[in-house]
C-alpha cells in the first residue's frame, strides 16, 4: 500500500470508527437518559449533539485507539473467545464513563447535582452493559464498509451454530455465514448504510415515544388564569 493509500484509508477509517460509536451509542444513551434516567429530550439530545460532534472531533477514535491499546494489554485477538472479548468491552467502556459522563452532562446544560449524579451512574451500569454492541458496532462498521478486514461477525456466528443442536437452525446460520463471507464489498457498503439508517430512525423514535413532564405541564400563567375563571364562572 503507498502513503497516498494508506493516508486515504487512515481518512476512512476515522470517519467510519467515529460514526459508527456515534450512531449506536446515542441510540443506546437516548433509552438510558430518557426512559432510566429521567432527563428531558432537550438535555438528552445536547448530550447527544455534543458527545456526536467531540467524537467526530477525536474523542469516537480515541476510544476506538484505547480499545485496540486495552486488547493487545490482554492479549485479545480476533481468535480470542466471544466471552472475553465482551468482558473487556465491559470493563473499557465503564472506565471510560467514569471520566466523561459527569463533564457531558454539565456541558449538556443539567446543573442539578442529583440528576448528574444518576446519569453518570447509570452511564457507567449502562455503558458497561452497552460496551459489547460499541465494540461489535465498530467492528462489524469497519468489515462492512472496507476499513479493516474483521472476521468477528463471521466467528460469531459459527460460534453460535456449534453450540445450537437443532439442524435446522444450525444450517440457516451457516448459510448467512456462507453468503455473508462471499458477499462483494460494494454490497457490504450498502448494508452498511442501511444499518446506519436503521440506528438512526431508532433513536429518534425513542425521542418520539418520551414525552418530557415538564415542558407537558401547561404554564403557570394559564394555571392560574384558568383558577380565575372557574372561581367565578366566566366559561
């Protein structure tokens, strides 16, 4: 590979690692913060916006760079079992919301103390929990669009159909296994956008579904109008 190429694929490879943390962590963050931790939409989607353009700006490849660091620390490879590479995706993420959490909540706008207590808390439970899919997001993102050759989805299944004994369903998975691996790259590329488009409508379906107390409460002014009115019977 020249400097040329691998300058360009240096390019891709940030800009996919960086949009594929970005779309599943504020899928999985938009449940957390809504529906968990009771923050509002307007809070939320700050957070959102704010974690999404930092990542962009270095912090998505950072974290992918920490991760890739973290499993050559342990020794994870790509023929390393399914269940330790998901425990150390557990442990990474929960670190690293220790330290960034409470510094995005106060930047999202929240000054109160409890409710950036409990989003950080839950950001840890919630991350930890959430690390695995961050971490097979990135993989799988980076095999569908051409970035790096990962062969995690493939193992995952094969792993999956060993250990499943009906027939039936242990030949589905090995053909999805055998049509993905013959799969030509320009089509895995749709796949990949397909997906990103799935993650996106997703996260905003969960902004649709939350409906924020505060902003359903009519305003004091019509509450106290409305008193006055029923007190002296002017409807």
């Amino acid at each position: 590979m020249n400097d040329k190429s691998s300058i360009k694929n240096t390019i891709s490879k940030y800009f996919v690692e960086s949009t594929a943390i970005s779309l599943e962590a504020n899928l999985a963050f938009a449940i957390h913060e809504t529906q968990f931790s009771g923050m509002s939409n307007e809070v939320s989607i700050n957070a959102r916006l704010i974690a999404s353009t930092i990542g962009y700006l270095g912090l998505a490849k950072g974290l992918s760079w920490g991760r890739k660091k973290s499993q050559e620390l342990f020794k994870i490879t790509e023929e390393t079992s399914e269940k330790i590479k998901i425990i150390h995706d557990i442990g990474y993420l929960a670190a690293f919301n220790v330290v960034f959490s409470p510094i995005l909540y106060y930047c999202s706008g929240s000054r109160d103390i409890k409710e950036i207590a409990i989003g950080t808390v839950g950001s840890i439970l919630f991350g930890a929990a959430n690390g695995p899919a961050l971490g097979y997001s990135t993989d799988i993102f980076n095999d569908l669009v051409g970035t790096e050759k990962n062969n995690r989805f493939l193992h995952s299944i094969n792993s999956l159909s060993s250990s499943i004994k009906n027939n039936k369903i242990s030949n589905y998975l090995n053909n999805i296994s055998k049509k993905y691996e013959n799969l030509s790259q320009n089509y895995k590329k749709k796949l990949a956008a397909l997906l990103g488009i799935g993650l996106i409508g997703l996260t905003s379906g969960v902004y649709a579904m939350n409906v924020d107390t505060e902003n359903s409460k009519p305003p004091e002014s019509f509450k106290i109008s409305l008193e006055s009115k029923l007190s002296t019977n002017q409807f």
